[in-house]
C-alpha cells in the first residue's frame, strides 16, 4: 500500500510540474550539461530511495543539484582515466544497491516508465559508482593499508572468532577507501568549471 500510494504522489506531482519543465541548461560542469529536466528526474529519484528506508522528507534543489554535479565530475573523471569495469562487477553491484536500498526492480520499472528515462538508467548510475571506486582503488592503491598487528590484538582483546579477521581487514580498507572516495572527488570539482546559470 505504502509503495502505490508513492507512486501515485512521484506521478501526481510530476505531472503537474512537467508542464513547467523544459530542457533548459541550469548548470555545466566542464563540458557536461544539467539540464531542468535531470534535475526533475534526480529530485524523484532521491525521493524513492529515502522513500525506501525513511520517512519522506523534503530534498532541498541544493541536495539534488550537488548528486547530479558529483556524478557529472565523476564521469569527467572517470573518462579521463579510460576506466573499464566488467559486466559481473556491475551486476553484483546493482544486486547490493537494491538489496540495501529495499528496492526491487518492479519499483525501478515503475520509476523508468513514468519517468521515461532510459531502462538502464539505474544501472548506468551503478556502473559509474564502480567505475569511481575502481578510479579511486588504482589512485590509492598503496596507501589504502590497514594494521593488521592492532587488529590481531583486538580480535583477541574482545574474544572475536579468528574466522571473522578477514571480514574485519576488509572492512577497515573500505573505510579508508571511501574516505578516499569523498576527498578526491572534492579535489577533482576544482579541476572543473562549474557554472549555475
């Protein structure tokens, strides 16, 4: 009941808005374009994913236009670097997205049809985000170290069972790494003329 009756409002209030809408340039970063209608489309797509997990809030224009600028730096970035990813890496990512997200891909379709972006959007979206991660892994590859000596001392100091070290260590590079993810992409933003028109 609680997803027909968010669809109805996603449709409800973008129908009345999408007489206003055009394609309208609003902001360019370097030489990407966010357009009036992108940011319609990232404003709802925002709203179904908090949707998902949270009480509905109101996303402010500035939340919705820093998502689409970061993804607009991100792929700059990532182009720059000739960044592969393969298909099965995507895959399980967009499987996770979904997972922690609460999402199934009945709520993608619904949001793809009456938004009428393309059917991969989403995963677009995802294979960026890995493209990203897989940018950031090559950069700092070196420095993305964690020491495994404290943690063996821990393990033992809170009586955690030895099986557990490995998910441990991982999950200490993932905190260093998205760190990473976060300052470089405010590092790349000064490389990048971003203009509010």
């Amino acid at each position: 009941m609680k997803k027909i009756f968010f669809l109805f409002f996603l449709i409800f209030s973008t129908e009345s808005l999408s007489k206003e809408i055009t394609n309208k340039t609003k902001i360019q970063v370097g030489n990407e374009i966010i357009t009036e209608h992108d940011i319609l489309i990232e404003k709802n797509f925002l709203i179904l994913i908090y949707s998902q997990n949270r009480v509905l809030t109101n996303i402010s224009e500035q939340t919705v236009q820093d998502s689409l600028i970061n993804r607009k730096i991100k792929i700059l970035e990532t182009n720059s670097f000739k960044v592969k990813v393969n298909k099965k890496e995507v895959e399980e990512e967009l499987f996770n997205f979904l997972r922690e997200q609460n999402l199934n891909m009945d709520t993608i379709d619904s949001f793809i049809e009456n938004f009428k972006v393309s059917e991969n959007f989403l995963k677009e979206i995802i294979e960026l985000e890995v493209k990203w991660k897989n940018l950031i892994r090559g950069i700092y590859s070196g420095r993305i170290n964690v020491n495994v000596t404290e943690i063996d001392k821990q393990i033992q100091k809170n009586n955690i069972p030895l099986s557990e070290r490995e998910n441990i260590i991982a999950a200490e590079k993932n905190k260093i790494l998205n760190s990473f993810l976060s300052n470089h992409l405010e590092i790349s933003k000064k490389k990048y003329l971003i203009k509010v028109l």
